[in-house]
C-alpha cells in the first residue's frame, strides 16, 4: 500500500495577501490550509454561472491610437525583447 501525498501549493495574488493575512489574524483558529479547503469546497460545490459580456468593435483609428501608445509607453520592454 503507497501512501501518495495530495499536497498542492498555490501563491496568492498580490492584491489579496494582506486581506487573507488579515482575516486569518481575526480567526486564529483557521490556518491557510483550512481556508483555501472551505474557500475550494464552496467553489466547487456551488454552480458557478459566466455570464456574456458585451464587446464593442474599435474603430481603425482607434486600434492605431492605442496601439501606438502601447508601443511608445513600453518602448524600452519591447528593445529588451529583440
């Protein structure tokens, strides 16, 4: 008989480190394991619905616009690229 480990590791995104760090100092009694079961299980046990979103065509022009600005605002990304 093996004894196969399921463990898995995750990073969370940065924005939300410091709301989980909180929430788990307001309740001692949950580790980070045990949160991200309950969150997964709630996840999972629930139908999770998508809903369509609307998207509109850019113009030419604006496609041009944006792209040029892209270009220029990452310009120095883009020479370390080639």
């Amino acid at each position: 008989m093996t004894n196969k480990s399921n463990a898995v590791s995750f990073r969370l995104d940065p924005d939300l480190q410091s709301t989980v760090n909180q929430w788990l100092n307001k309740h001692p009694g949950i580790n980070m394991s045990r949160l991200a079961n309950l969150a997964i299980r709630s996840y999972v046990s629930n139908d999770q619905v998508l809903e369509a979103v609307e998207t509109v065509k850019a113009s030419d022009k604006k496609v041009k616009n944006l792209t040029q600005k892209m270009m220029k605002k990452h310009a120095h990304m883009l020479e370390k690229l080639k």
